[in-house]
C-alpha cells in the first residue's frame, strides 16, 4: 500500500470519528465522508467495503485496546486498581473526546453496533467488578450491591462531561484531565467508604 493511499485511509478514519461523533453514524453519508476526508467518496467502499466496515476499523484504529489488555494483566490491589482504572479512562476521555462520542452515542441509541463496542469494553467491566468485589471481600469498599456499584461507578467515570451546557450553574474554571481524575477517584472512593483514601496507586 503506497505512502498515499496510507494517507487517504487514514483521513476517512478520521473523519469518520468527528462525523459520527458530531451526527452519529446514521446521520452520515458516505458522501459527507469523502468531503470531511477530502478524498473520493468511493475510496470508502474501497478501503473498508462500506460504512459498517468503516465503524469496526474505527474501533480497531483508535481504541486503546493494548492498554487495556495491560491494565486488567496487572495484579493490582482494590483501591490502587481502581485508582488506575479511573486515570486511565479519564485520560482516554480527555485525549479522544471524539471517539467516546462515537461510543456513548451507539451505547444511548441501542444500535446494532453495541455488541461490536461491548467487546472491546467487556474487560475493562470484568477488571472493574472484580476489584470491586474483592474490595468488599477484604472489608475496604463497602455497598449492597455489586450491580449497581458497578453501574454507578461506571456512569460517573464515562458521563459525558459537556460543561458548557451546565454553563447558568456552574462557576469555577473547567478543569484539567489531571483535577478531573483526582476529584473522580476522590468522589468514588468516598462512595464506596473506603477507609484508607492515601493508599498510592500503581504506575502502569
């Protein structure tokens, strides 16, 4: 594959993730593809057979898949676990902001494409629900429910944070990915009552 066509490949990814992360997959044309890609709307049949193809390779091309499969091989402690988990997805968050769009919007849509994103999202639930378990085991999380420990937990590190929606209530700067996974792990941690909130995590 020359230098080009490497090129034009990856100039329909990318528009492909602000498209759908601006008008949802459904929303976009093939055509407005190739116009955001300033390339031939063909080439998107030529490269990835059509736009179902298209989402997959998304995925495939942006997802921190590795990062992944290294986060949850990690032995980890429950609170130091955790405290990775919660860097790790704010800092994906704060650097792709697009590519979750793309997610939350097929996940709050309950398209078909959510059995393809659950895959790639499945062992990250997995880590999470075993820490949270084997917090509660050891007597340094403490809720009623894993179901919904897990839930809640996973709605409050994902939400999207639009803030200049809340713009008429809120009055402090917006802040940075850094502030936003310390005030995260901070609000998580004191949910689940955990007693000890020094412990250190553990660098990936």
């Amino acid at each position: 594959m020359s230098t080009y066509e490497l090129d034009a490949r990856m100039r329909i990814l990318l528009a492909a993730k602000r498209l759908f992360a601006r008008q949802g997959f459904d929303g976009t044309t093939v055509r407005a593809l190739g116009v955001e890609a300033d390339t031939n709307p063909a080439l998107v049949s030529y490269y990835f057979q059509g736009k179902d193809k298209l989402f997959e390779a998304l995925l495939d091309e942006f997802f921190p898949i590795e990062l992944v499969r290294e986060t949850i091989a990690a032995p980890m402690e429950p609170i130091a676990g955790l405290k990775v988990v919660i860097r790790e997805i704010v800092k994906f968050q704060s650097e792709d902001p697009d590519l979750i769009r793309v997610i939350q919007n097929e996940i709050g849509n309950e398209t078909c494409r959510r059995d393809f994103i659950r895959e790639y999202l499945m062992p990250i639930w997995e880590k999470i629900r075993s820490l949270l378990a084997e917090g509660k085991r050891r007597g340094v999380f403490h809720y009623r429910s894993l179901d919904s420990a897990f839930l809640y937990l996973w709605g409050g590190i994902t939400y999207r944070r639009e803030f200049s929606f809340f713009d008429p209530v809120l009055s402090e700067p917006v802040p940075d990915s850094e502030r936003l996974c310390e005030d995260m792990t901070a609000f998580v941690l004191a949910a689940l009552r955990c007693p000890d909130m020094n412990e250190p995590s553990i660098a990936l």
